[in-house]
C-alpha cells in the first residue's frame, strides 16, 4: 500500500511518502518534531487540513483532499498517554469500540485479547485506579478488539516510566507474533524499534528519508542512525541449543553461531540480537587466545569515516546480514583493511531481543 | 393564605419558576453549538463573540431591557416582523420575558460549557471517533458524561440568576399578574406598598429557594470530578 500524505501548520510541512506492508511492524522513527506524529495522524483521519492518498483493505481512506471520517475508518489507534474514557470502568472502554462494530464483522475475539493483554483482572475498575502500564494495556485492548483494518500506534511506551515499558514490551511482541494486520509504530527510542518492528520508515523534517527492512536502514551508511553514537545492527537468528553448565544459549545467524546470556526458549525459536558497533572489534585471524566469547568470520562490506574524529565506521558482512564495527583510524591502517577482505569479527556483547 | 403567602404572590412565584425553567433548558441546548465553536475554533473572531456573551454580566439590566422592549415591541425589528406575519409583538408578554431571561443569562450558560468543553480538550472525542463513533454519538457517549459538571453549573447558575431577575423583567414586562409578574417585581411592589410582612414572605421563599439551590450544586460538585480526572 502506498501512503502519501501533505499537510501544512504554519511553518511545518509535512510531506510524506512510504510503502505500508501488508503485515508486520513497520516503525516510522525520527526524532520529535519530525512530523512522526502527523503522519500517523493523518492516517486515522485526524488532520482534516491533510491531503494525500491512502487505501486500506481495498477501501480508499484518503483520495486528495477527500477523506474518510475517523469513524468510518476500521482502524485502532493508541496514543501516546492513554486515552481511556475515566467515567467508563474497564470493561466498558473495552466494550465501546467493540459493541460499535457488527458482530459479523468482528474477527478479533473478546477472550482471547483480554488474555493475550492480560486484562482479567482489571475489568472492573476505572481508569483512574490504574498504573501506566494497564491503561495502555488497556488502550492496546480496546483498539484491538474493534478489529481493525491497520493498527496504529503514537509512541505507546513514551509516557510510560522503565517499569512500565519492560511490562507492556512483552505484550506488545506477542501482538507482532500474532497480528495478522499491519501495525504502524510512531517512535523514537531506538531500543522498541529494534525489539518491535520489522520494517523501517526514517523521517527528517517533515520527509520521509528512507525505508527498509529494520537492519537494512540501522547500517546504512548513508543515513544518520549508522553514525550515532549507539548505534546498532540487528541480527536475526534461531535458537539451537542450551548449555546448561555455563547459563549460555548458542544461537545461529546465518550459519554461525553466537553465544547469549541463558534463553529459556526451545531449539528453533526464532531470536532478534542486537550488536553495538563499539562492541565489535576486528582480527585478522581468529581468536583463540580471546576472552571474548563470539568471534564471526566475516566480510567487509564498506569503510567510512566516523563522525568521532579519528574513528572509521566498518560495514561487515555475515551471510546475508550485516554487522557495524566501529574502530580507530590507526588500527584500520595497521591492519591495512580494505573492501572485500575476510576477517573475525570479535563480538563483545549481543542483547536480545 | 398558604404559609403566609397570599395567591397572588405564590402566582408570582410559580410563574418565576416557570420562566427560569423554560429559558433555562432554551439556553442550555442553544448554548452548545455556541460554547463548542468558542471552546475549540481557532478563528480570531472568537474574542469578539466572547465580549459580546459576557455584556449581560456588566451591563445594567434596565438597558438590556431597554433595547429589547425596543426590539421586540410592535415598531421593533422583531416584533414589528411577528406583527406583520400576523402574530403579536413581543412586549408585555411571557414570550418576551423568557427572552429577555435568555439574553440576561446568556454567560451563565455558555461560561461554563465553554470551559468545561475546553477541559475536556479534542482527545477524548478523538478516541471515541478511532473506536467507530459517529459525531452524535460521541456527544451523548463522551461529552455529555464527562462535562455534566460543566452543564450542572450553567443549569443552577442561569436558573437562580433568572430567579432574581428585576430591571430587564420590568422594562419589558411590566407588572401584569399572572402574565408578566414575577416574584422579584411583586417583592418590589410590596415594598412600595410599605407591605413589608408581604416583602419578608416571598422574600424569604426566594432565599431559601437560591441557597438550596446552591447548596445542591456544591454538594453534586463531589461527585461529577470526571473532567478533572480525565485531564
């Protein structure tokens, strides 16, 4: 689905373009100001100055000027700060979208998404005698339950303290698992991009920069987020075995395998890792004399210089993945590195994901 | 004679309530069209609009009825035109002064439906509108719920000012049992009359009425605090 939206509030322009996968989490990432928020916006049909083109399950939404109402629109939003009615109780919020679309057309169940969120027990109470995490809890439920079309969601986890984030996080991967909708997820923390979403929408003042696949756009050299200071690749991989005796899980991306803190995931779950550039380091031969535990045969990829005076930014290659490594100048020359060459990628420490 | 209150005063009375109920409940529902545009339009006009709402709160009431008894009289704008249209005019008449009730209290009603609307901010209606809400059924389902504070305080506010109410009534009113005269004016008369004991009855009724009136609002206050919750 092609998106396409313009809008102009005084000084701010937005001007957007992307392509919406059918499926999956595409996150929209960009610092604040960027115009995130207007286009997600825009897409509910919340912007009635908004202009541009949009077509959901073969229903136009938005024909240029032209807009479907928010209302008529099988879409779930979730703000930034919960938005629950405070003179409903719990249930009766989750009941006010469902009850509003006809029985026949429901295809999300009411049990099965009060589990999935874990809602039991708090359908009696109201709002206000919830903790951050349950209202948006809460707020995911009732979007969800109104079975929409396209999902979407304004920076769920912004208002919430780091508590409250680890204990909605979960379900939120568990709704990427199970979600047969496409999900848009407004954000700017790095972290939820990199445990949530599979495809990537980069904006910049009001544009749209690029857009890829999640490890396509972190690494590219082009753009910003290869060049921050925390910047990370993402690895997909597959769980193989536990060693038990040493709390480690082996996991392999790509045919070789890495070594993680103790996962308590059968063989086969499919695991994300993620690799800081500063945590990477290059050998030319393998380390066997290395306290570090994971050493991956790679390929470099690209070369560039660093933002950070007197660092080079290292694309390496792993299969059809891509690692960042973030090395000196010197040591680059030392070891004479150059496109194309095979080396060990000496990999410090993986977070999963 | 019922509790001191000879008929003709509890004529009076009764047709004070029935004129603050039915201009009351007439600019309840007038007012919400209004109130929202003041609450959420960005237009510069708005200032000008809100001015012109609150001129009953500083105007003195006889000038108010001044220009309405002109308005509504048979050579006014409005009356003239009923007279035309084969209708009566709107001076000395229970019509006039429920409109003249109207005019005077119109900022005791739109004040505080504009705030509350404005507490209640445009997330809410949004909220409701990404779960399949239409327009109306967001009024009913979320406003309505969430500002009955808002329209608790216009009710009692316009009603108990319409109870007092004294120099637009008599400027366009004038004092005609029954028709026109209200408790106020009958309060005045008594006294003019030096019937104090008369003046002291309906008095009292009138006071009593207001505080119990107030007391209510007050009291209802506890417990309708959705809008501050939900900011």
């Amino acid at each position: 689905m092609n998106v396409i939206f313009d809008l102009r509030r005084g000084s701010f322009a937005l001007k957007a373009e992307f392509d919406l996968p059918d499926r999956g989490v595409t996150a929209i990432f960009g610092r604040s100001g960027c115009g995130k928020t207007s286009l997600l916006r825009c897409m509910a049909g919340l912007e009635p100055e908004a202009s541009g083109q949009l077509q959901v399950a073969g229903q136009a939404w938005q024909r240029g000027a032209w807009s479907l109402p928010t209302h008529e629109r099988a879409l779930g939003y979730v703000f930034q700060e919960a938005s629950l009615f405070p003179h409903l109780t719990v249930e009766r919020n989750l009941r006010y979208g469902w009850r509003r679309v006809a029985p026949g057309k429901r295809r999300v169940e009411w049990q099965p998404t009060i589990e999935l969120l874990g809602l039991e027990g708090l359908l009696d109470r109201y709002p206000a005698q919830l903790s951050g995490g349950q209202r948006q809890r809460v707020a995911v439920g009732r979007a969800l339950l109104t079975s929409p079309d396209l999902l979407l969601m304004d920076e769920p986890l912004a208002s919430l303290d780091s508590d409250s984030k680890a204990e909605i996080l979960p379900y939120l991967e568990k709704l990427h698992r199970d979600l047969a909708v496409p999900l848009v997820y407004v954000s700017h923390s790095q972290d939820e991009v990199l445990r949530l979403a599979d495809q990537l929408v980069l904006m910049d003042d009001g544009q749209v920069q690029t857009q890829g696949p999640v490890a396509d756009v972190l690494t590219r050299l082009d753009m910003p987020l290869a060049h921050q200071q925390g910047a990370k690749a993402l690895l997909e991989g597959a769980v193989v075995r536990q060693d038990e005796a040493d709390h480690l899980t082996e996991v392999i991306c790509d045919g070789q395998s890495i070594w993680v803190s103790q996962l308590n995931q059968p063989p086969g779950t499919p695991v994300r890792l993620s690799v800081a550039a500063r945590d990477v380091t290059i050998s030319r031969a393998p380390a066997t004399d290395s306290s570090v535990l994971n050493c991956l045969a790679v390929q470099i990829d690209a070369l560039e210089a660093d933002p950070q005076p007197g660092h080079v930014l290292v694309v390496l290659r792993l299969g059809a993945q891509v690692l960042l490594s973030r090395i000196t100048e010197r040591s680059r020359r030392q070891l004479a590195l150059t496109r194309g060459d095979c080396v060990y990628a000496l990999v410090k420490g993986v977070a999963v994901h | 004679m019922i509790l001191g209150i000879a008929e003709a005063d509890w004529i009076a009375l009764l047709l004070t309530l029935r004129l603050a109920l039915i201009s009351t409940v007439l600019l309840l529902v007038l007012c919400i069209p209004l109130a929202w545009w003041l609450a959420f339009t960005p237009n510069r006009g708005k200032v000008l609009v809100e001015a012109l709402v609150a001129l009953p709160l500083v105007l003195p009431p006889t000038v108010i009825g001044f220009y309405l008894l002109i308005l509504l009289g048979p050579r006014g704008a409005v009356g003239g035109a009923l007279e035309a249209a084969g209708l009566n005019h709107l001076a000395f008449s229970f019509t006039g002064l429920v409109v003249g009730s109207m005019v005077y209290s119109l900022p005791f009603v739109v004040q505080p439906l504009q705030n509350a609307f404005q507490n209640l901010g445009s997330r809410p209606l949004e909220a409701a509108a990404t779960l399949r809400a239409g327009p109306l059924d967001r009024f009913v389902t979320v406003v309505l719920p969430l500002t009955q504070r808002g329209f608790l305080t216009a009710f009692v506010l316009s009603f108990a000012h319409t109870l007092g109410e004294f120099g637009v009534l008599l400027m366009i009113g004038g004092s005609i049992p029954g028709q026109t005269q209200v408790a106020s004016i009958a309060i005045y008369n008594h006294v003019e009359a030096l019937d104090y004991g008369a003046a002291h009855g309906l008095s009292l009724v009138l006071l009593v009425l207001a505080f119990v009136l107030l007391l209510s609002v007050y009291a209802l206050n506890r417990r309708f605090r959705w809008v501050g919750v939900a900011q």
